[in-house]
C-alpha cells in the first residue's frame, strides 16, 4: 500500500487499527488560510482510495485597536466608555482588565469603566481559535479636583482712573490654562499674569478662570471700578458785593467727596491758590477766613476727585472790597458859626 498526502509520501504501516494498516506524515507544509489535505492510496492492484479534509493555518495575532480612551487622556470622570474593534477572523475571546467581554461584529464597547484617582492601565487581550494572542494597553489619568485660583493683584475694590491694569495670581497646579474674563494670560511656575487688562467705565469685575488638563476649572474675581470722567466744575455761590468786611466765606457745591481748590485773583495778577476744602457727601463745600485784597477779587475754583480726575475751571465770582468809610461834608451851616 502506497499512501501520498498532497503529493508527499506518507510513512504505511500495514496491519494498523483501520482497515488494512495506518498513515502518518510530518511537517506536512501548509499556507496560511485554508488549506485542502489530499490523501491518495494504491493498493497493489493499482486500486486508488482519495479522501480530502480541509485545515486552516492562522499564524496572525488579532489587531486591537483602541478608539476611546486616548493614550495618556486626563479625565474628570471616574466612570468612562472604553470602545474599539479587532480584526480577526476567527476570534475566540476578548477580555478588558481581565474581565471577558462580548465581541459584536468585530467592535467592543465597555459603558461605565470604573477608574481611580490617578494614573489608571486599561488592558485589552484577544485571542483567536488558533491559540493566537495580543493585547493592547492605554494609560491615563483620572484627576477630579479642581485647582485653585488666587488673584494678588489688582486689590479689590481697587477705584482707578487708568484704563488698563496688570492682572496676576497663582495657580495650585501645573499644565493649565488661565483666562481673565476670556483674556488668555501667560502661566508659568504657577503664576499667571495679564499685562494690560482694558477696563470699561465703571465697575468690572475681572474673573480668572483656571482650566486644568481634566477639564476641572477653578475661578477667583475681584472688583474694580474705573473713573476716568472729570468731575463738572465747582459752582461757588456769590457773594455779597461790595463787602463791607475784608474776610469772606467762599461757599458753593461741587461732587460729593472731591478737593476743591480755591483761587483767587486781583485785577491783573494771576490766580493765586488760597485754600483746598472737601466737598461733603451732599456735594457742598466752604471755605472760611478768606481776606480779600482792596478793590475786585475774582475767585474760581477747580474738583479733584479720588482718583485724580480734575474738572475744568469753575465759573469766576466777584467781590469788591470797601472798607474805606464815606468822607462827609457839610457844606451849611459853616463850621463853628
């Protein structure tokens, strides 16, 4: 009996189990996919026996491929989806962490993998009917606090009459963005700093928002006002003219707070400063003890408010100084008649 496998010949071993003897061969080649095994015998008669099987060689491992999470991800969640496919013919198991997972026409999903705080290892392994194996790994970070965000400068309730202010703080945490009010400000060593925020008149309130790389935000604000308008000029009330004393009150109204700074002026000489008074909170101010020179003074006034805006020059008021008593003449009867 003479016995070929796909043509190789086969060791015959008469008087075997079946009927009429045994076969065997070693190291039959094979290519990878399927395989068709062709058994030939001939007997001594020249009889020719066939009998075909077919045999699959699969020699590839599984391809993971890992679509959610991303390799080295921060996240706030401790609960994610893990999502991917394998490319596999034949597959026989996957497993997540070592947890057996179902395969659906070649894509796997986990809803609500539980995480750590901290660095985290998500292990994917699938094998094939073959015995083949592979696995895939992704790391990432699971980071739920928040960082904290202090603003040093400017103070709050800082009242100033510059548009643009230095902004700067810390940060308890590195690799993150901070913004002030949408600003994107520059961070470095935990520090973060705007060098010119632009103000609107009035009150802001500047917000710094600190994002982390897990998407955690933490926020710090504080309140500035900017007034940059003028306060309107003085109004000094006016004075009894001619004055028959040679000190005067100098009185009137201006905004409620400011310094008011009085001068005075004599015919053609310039306006000399004769004293700076506070406006109360009711908007009036006064000046007591002021010696007017002989003849006409002038006197003007001007606002400075707390931050420094200065008003226009007030409305001048007049006075004229006389002291001089009238000379009398007696013109009848004569003197000593």
């Amino acid at each position: 009996m003479a016995v070929t496998v796909n043509g190789y010949p086969a060791v015959f071993t008469p008087g075997g189990a079946a009927a009429g003897g045994a076969f065997s061969i070693s190291e039959l080649p094979l290519t990878e996919g399927k395989n068709a095994i062709t058994v030939e015998a001939k007997d001594r008669a020249g009889n020719i026996g066939t009998s075909i099987i077919n045999v699959e060689l699969d020699t590839l491992a599984p391809v993971i491929q890992v679509s959610s999470p991303v390799q080295g991800a921060f996240v706030n969640t401790p609960r994610i989806s893990v999502t991917g496919s394998v490319t596999e013919i034949n597959p026989d198991g996957l497993w997540v962490n070592g947890n057996p997972i179902t395969l659906t026409s070649g894509s796997f999903s986990v809803a609500d993998f539980q995480l750590t705080e901290g660095s985290n290892t998500i292990t994917i392994k699938a094998k094939d009917k073959a015995g083949n194996e592979s696995t895939a790994t992704v790391s990432l970070t699971l980071d739920t606090i928040a960082p904290s965000v202090t603003i040093t400068a400017p103070a709050s309730g800082l009242l100033t009459k510059t548009p643009q202010v230095a902004v700067s703080g810390t940060v308890t945490e590195t690799n993150l963005t901070v913004s002030i009010n949408s600003v994107a400000a520059l961070v470095s060593n935990q520090i973060y700093s705007v060098s010119s925020y632009t103000l609107t008149e009035g009150r802001n309130t500047l917000v710094a928002t600190a994002v982390d790389r897990a998407g955690n935000s933490g926020q710090a604000s504080v309140s500035v006002t900017l007034d940059s308008t003028p306060p309107a000029p003085p109004v000094i009330s006016p004075l009894a003219t001619p004055s028959p004393t040679p000190i005067v009150i100098v009185s009137g109204t201006a905004e409620a707070g400011s310094a008011i700074s009085i001068y005075t002026a004599t015919g053609q000489a310039a306006a000399v400063l004769v004293g700076t008074v506070t406006a109360s909170t009711q908007g009036s101010f006064s000046l007591a003890n002021v010696t007017l020179a002989e003849g006409t003074t002038t006197f003007t006034a001007i606002a400075t408010d707390s931050v420094g805006n200065t008003s226009d020059t007030s409305a001048p008021v007049s006075v004229q100084k006389d002291t001089t008593p009238p000379v009398i003449t007696v013109t009848s009867p004569p003197n000593n008649s």
